[in-house]
C-alpha cells in the first residue's frame, strides 16, 4: 500500500497516516509505504516504510511527515507513465492519497482514466471539499482565528480602532464565518458574497455612532468586491496558475480609514492557522478517516473518498468533489452571522 499527502498541509495529516498505519499493520498486515513530497515522490520513487513503530508520536504533530507539494504527474509528459509504473514496479495494491481539490482531482482521473486502484482521503483547513461535511483542520483553523480576534478585541477596544483581520479561504468563506460568529465580528466578508466597501463603512459609522469605537472585520482571503465599487489590483500567479492570495485586508484597512476617518490596522494571519497541533476534534476526524481508508482499500473500492455525513464516516465518489467547491452554508451566514454583524 502507498501513502501520500498533496496540496497545502492541514493539521491532522499525521493523525491520519498514523491511523491508515496501525489499522493497517495490525489488523490487515500491510505492508505500507510513504511517498515523499506527494506525486514528486511517486514519480521520483522516493519512499519511506511507515509502520506502528515509525508513526509513535505524530498524532499531535501538525504538518506532514511525508511532505508535500502542490502539482500533478499530469503536468509532465511522462507523470502517469511513471506513476503507473511505480505502482506495478512496487507491486502495490492500492495508493492512499490524502489532498485537497487538486490531489483528489488527479486520484480521480488516475482511476477513471488509467484504471489505477486509489482511495482517496478530504483534506483542506478551507472546508470546502464537496461530498463531505467537513474536514479535518477546519476546526483547528478556526480554533486559531477565533483566539487571534479575541486577543485583537482587546487592543482594537484600548485604541478605539477597526482592526480588519484576514483569514484563509480562497473559494470559501467558511472559516470567516466561524471565526466571525465565534469571535463577535462586526462584519465578515466572504468570497461567496461580492461586498460594497460603502455599505461596510456604514455599518462601522453606525457602531460608533452608538458608542462602540472599536470594530473587528473578518475577510476571507478570496473575499471580492461588487464589481466597480473598489479595486484589488493585479494579483500574481503562483507557479500552477493560481492567484496568489493574501494581502486583502491591507486593502480593506486603508480604505476603510480613508473613508470613515477613523484609525484601522490590518492583521493577515496567514499559515499560523494552518501550522501547528491538531485539536481533538481534528485528531478523532483524522483518525476514523484514516482507518475507513484502510478499509476502503481493503474492499477494493477504488475510487472512492471517505467523507463525513452526520456523525458517520462513509464513502463517495471522488469525481463528487472535483471541479466544484463547497460553499458556505448561507442561511448560517445570514440568519445566524448577520445578526450580529454591526
Ligand atoms: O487550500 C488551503 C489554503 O490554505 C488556502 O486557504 C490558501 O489560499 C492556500 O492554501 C495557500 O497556499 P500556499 O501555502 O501555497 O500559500
């Protein structure tokens, strides 16, 4: 069996290799090998055995022990031949790839394509993988957010200041808008929802009007404007052809203080919420995705991804999640966040 983790890392990547490992070993005795630094590492054969042994200690450890990188085989001429020959040369009998969007997108052609015998495993801190509920990291993120706007509660309050926070989520806004509920925003901005910089002013001018001189706006990084109403600028594109985010809430800040008059300060709080130390919750996610993993392979459903619906862990196709995005659940966002916003 291999293992390898692709895309951005996630606290609970460990948790879940572990998992796949003990279950594994223990229950099936597998034989299961890591791939470093996701496809790079199948295409280059660079391998680490896993076992109970080498996995003791990693259930708390953020990152990845394996590594990872964004890209796919698909990008080079050869990658699936390569791949594929990997595979056989090995003799696996199945690859366990544990990803975001773009990982599971490439497990999905490798195996409606090529026929190769993948599983895969949801990951992203954004949450916005269809065909599962949630996934690991998420609540950690958020836990990370949420503590960060506290603490800025209490300066923005000592200064009478807007601090406009930005926070991970580049097709969704599902961390804003748990952190922004969690942390008391007064506004959330969230890429699913084009905002006015006009109407978001008012609603500052508003609180202060009524005696509160300190304000907390929560963007997410992939927050855009109503079209014509306020300008982001060129943005760069990273080596895969994505925009490179981050740098929103600067914006924001500084138009908001032109605007309104009143003192704000941006703060991006960027890969701290995606480094560190699962919290429980991610842990247990991690650990039931890791052995239903395991299990899915041991049943030759290729694939197939484990998800999260209700309290169960079960199975989906993975071209469920490719090419979509899961969005924010709307009615949270406005029947439950816009309550409190302002
Ligand atoms: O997909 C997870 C994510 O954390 C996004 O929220 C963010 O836009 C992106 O990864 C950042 O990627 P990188 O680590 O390559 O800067």
């Amino acid at each position: 069996m291999g293992v390898l983790t692709g895309g951005g890392d996630c606290p609970g990547l460990n948790a879940v290799i572990r998992a796949i490992v003990r279950k594994g070993e223990r229950s099936f005795g597998d034989e299961i090998v890591g791939f470093f630094d996701a496809w790079d590492g199948v295409m280059e054969r660079r391998t680490v055995p896993l076992s109970v042994e080498s996995m003791r200690g990693t259930l708390p450890r953020g990152g990845t022990v394996l590594g990872t990188r964004r890209g796919s085989p698909f990008d080079t001429f050869d990658g699936v031949d390569r791949v594929k020959a990997t595979l056989s040369d090995m003799g696996l009998d199945g690859l366990i790839v544990i990803g975001g969007n773009g990982s599971l997108s490439v497990a999905s052609r490798l195996h409606s394509e090529f026929g190769l015998p993948v599983v895969g495993v949801p990951k992203t801190i954004d949450n916005d993988i269809e065909g599962t509920d949630i996934t690991f990291g998420f609540t950690t993120a958020v836990q990370i957010a949420t503590d960060a706007i506290d603490r800025l509660h209490t300066t923005a309050e000592s200064h009478d200041r807007v601090i406009v926070v930005e926070v991970m989520g580049r097709h969704s806004g599902w961390i804003a808008t748990h952190a922004g509920i969690a942390g008391g925003a007064a506004v959330v901005l969230i890429p699913e929802i084009p905002f006015d910089i006009e109407s978001v002013c008012t609603r500052i001018l508003q609180r202060h009007e009524r005696g509160r001189y300190a304000s907390i706006v929560v963007v997410a990084e992939g927050a855009v404007p109503v079209p014509g109403t306020f300008e982001l600028g060129e943005r760069a594109l990273d080596q895969f052809g994505h925009v490179r985010l981050g740098g929103i809430g600067y914006l924001i800040a500084a138009e908001i203080g032109d605007r309104t008059g009143f003192e704000t300060r941006p703060v991006l709080l960027g890969h701290v919420q995606r480094g560190g130390t699962p919290n429980a919750f991610d842990r247990v996610l991690s650990t039931r995705f890791g052995i239903a993993a395991i299990d899915a392979v041991h049943d030759q459903a290729w694939g197939q991804m484990v998800v999260a619906r209700g309290t169960e862990i079960l199975r989906a196709p993975l071209t469920e999640a490719v090419g979509r995005t899961r969005s924010v659940d709307i009615a949270l966002y406005s029947d439950v966040a816009e309550i409190f916003f302002a």
